[in-house]
C-alpha cells in the first residue's frame, strides 16, 4: 500500500497517541500528539507533544520520551506495514502553552482601555 506523507503522519499520530497512553513508564505525564510531520521519502517523522504540568515536570516528560524513540519506532514498525519504518523523533510543541498566555494578554488588555464599557 502507497502512503502518502500527510497520510502516514495520520496513522503515525494515531499510533503513537495510543502507545503514549499504554506505556507505563511514570516518567511520561500527560502528554498529547499535536501533530506529525513526515519527511517526502517517509524516512522521518517528527512527532509535535504537548506536555502538561510545570517546567520540571515537562523537561522530565520530554526527557523520557526522548529515550523512549526506538521503542515507539520498532512498536510503529509492528503496528504499520511499511517498508522502511521512519526516523522517530520528539519536538515540544509549546504552541497551546504560547496561546493561552496570549489570550490572557488580550483580555487584560481589554480590560485596562479608557472609554471601554464593560456592559
């Protein structure tokens, strides 16, 4: 079967969220797959994750993943029939931590204006 790379990154992000939810190492909080990039000769995969909890706890969580990459790489290579099983790995994503702190700058801001009516 042809993979397309958008079509891979699918099934990679699937799997990988179902293996990040089955694995039992405490180190690994909760972690969400953001997204999945896929290199055009589907060699690589770059996973995106977003972990929960504070600085500490991110850093030991992105830590453990990272060590973790040949695991989840040969658990993809038995879950998904390809011929080569891609490069795995990590990247943090901070996009959602990023876009919380702006909306809280918004609405601060919103709320400090002269001549704004809060009604």
């Amino acid at each position: 079967m042809a993979f397309r790379p958008e079509r891979l990154a699918e099934v990679i992000k699937k799997e990988v969220s179902d293996l990040l939810r089955q694995m039992k190492d405490p180190r690994i909080g909760f972690v969400t797959v953001t997204t999945v990039e896929v290199s055009s000769d589907l060699r690589y995969a770059k996973v995106f994750v977003s972990v929960l909890g504070n600085g500490t706890e991110q850093d030991a969580s992105f830590k453990a993943l990272q060590r973790a990459q040949g695991f989840v790489r040969s658990e993809l290579g038995k879950r998904i029939r390809l011929r080569h099983t891609p490069e795995v790995s990590f990247v943090l994503d901070r996009s959602i931590v990023e876009g919380t702190r702006l909306i809280q700058i918004i609405d601060g801001l919103g709320k400090g204006q002269p001549g704004r009516s809060d009604d």
